[in-house]
C-alpha cells in the first residue's frame, strides 16, 4: 500500500473545502497521520517476526525440500513467535488503560494487528506463499529441461 496516496487523495478533497492549499494540506495531514501510522506499526511488527521465521526457513532449506524445511521453521519458531506476538500485542493493550482517547484507538488496532498476523498471516498465508513461489532444486531443474 502507497500511504502518500493516502495523503494525496485526502488533500484533494480538503481543497474543495480550503481556499489555501497550505490549510488543506494541514488538514488532510492531521486526518491521514494516525491510520498510515497505525498501519505503519503494524507493518514494521509483523516484518520483524517475517525475518526469523524466513532465516529459520533457509537455513532449514539447505538439508530438507521446500515443504520439510518450513513444516520445521515453523515448528521451531512457532512458540517463540507465538509468544513474541502475545506480549507484544499484550504490552499495546496495556497502554490502553491510559486516558487518552487517540491512544486508546491506536493501542487497539495496533494490539489486534498484531494478533491477527502472529495466528493468522504468518502461519497461513506466510507460509502458502512460501510454497507457491519457491521450488526445490530437483523440481526446478526437471521443469527446466522439459
């Protein structure tokens, strides 16, 4: 996702609304600047978890195929990544008891996010797309002389 189109999209329409473009662009910051910093979050998050479990995946791809070696990285780093994302998403719920409203909003999304990629993102679709664009050597090589 382009989150300057975002803020672009939304700096049109405050321009029907301001005369100044520096009022509309002021406006259209302020209403854009917590979801594409919510997604951001939550973005940089689940990357981090992404990179241990694909160092994981390629070192096991060295002795095993494709479907052996990530049926171990994630057995390996499932509880580690599993746990990683409940304290994680358990540390922004927590700040949700502040008393700020924009905070409470954003340690939600930022919370749910979280735990929807820890069970769901990285163990499904992650891995499924894994599968689909990586190929064992022999396979590979077999699809090449056809």
């Amino acid at each position: 996702m382009d989150y300057s189109l975002i803020v672009f999209s939304r700096y049109r329409e405050e321009l029907l609304h301001y005369e100044g473009k520096y009022e509309a662009m002021r406006v259209a910051m302020r209403l854009t600047a917590k979801p594409v910093l919510f997604a951001g979050g939550t973005v940089f998050a689940a990357m981090i978890i992404n990179i241990i479990l694909v160092s994981r995946f390629l070192e096991e791809r060295k002795k095993r195929n494709i479907k052996d070696a990530l049926k171990v990285a994630l057995r390996n780093t499932g509880g580690v990544m599993s746990s990683a994302g409940i304290i994680l998403a358990a540390t922004f719920a927590a700040l949700m008891t502040m008393p700020i409203a924009d905070l409470y909003v954003f340690e939600f999304i930022v919370a749910l996010g979280i735990i929807i990629y820890t069970f769901l993102v990285r163990g499904m679709l992650f891995s499924s797309i894994i599968l689909l664009f990586e190929k064992d050597t022999k396979q590979a090589r077999a699809e090449a002389e056809v």
